[in-house]
C-alpha cells in the first residue's frame, strides 16, 4: 500500500493547489506540517502564489494488479 502526505492550498486566484509528498514519516505531526505549509508559502517557491492553507491529509492507494 502506498502512501502520501498531500499539503492542500488555495492559490491566488482561488484555484486549488495540491503538493504531494510520496512515503511520509509516520506517524505525521500536524505541529511540523502547518509549519512546512507556512514555509513554502512564505518563500514563494512554487509558481502559482500559495495564497492560503487548506489543509493536509494522507492519502493511501492500494493497487492490485490483474495482469503482468
């Protein structure tokens, strides 16, 4: 199963923007997550303007192939 921490954000415009980062250190501290969203935002590193957090989640995928 994998697994990903996705940092949700609005940008300028009010468009939704989503970073996600594969294979997070479990269990995830919500304490260093809104600091890291802080971060990028405040070094406006990413081209579309991080605006504003709109939260975090962990996302996790299980695939299950049927043909090789």
């Amino acid at each position: 199963m994998a697994k990903a921490l996705e940092l949700l954000f609005k940008n300028g415009e009010g468009k939704s923007v989503r970073i996600s980062i594969p294979d997070p250190i479990t269990p995830v501290d919500a304490g260093q997550v809104n600091a890291a969203m802080d971060l990028l935002m405040e070094k406006d590193i990413f081209i579309g303007d991080l605006a504003g957090k709109a939260g975090a989640r962990i996302v996790e995928n299980t695939v299950n192939d049927i043909l090789l």
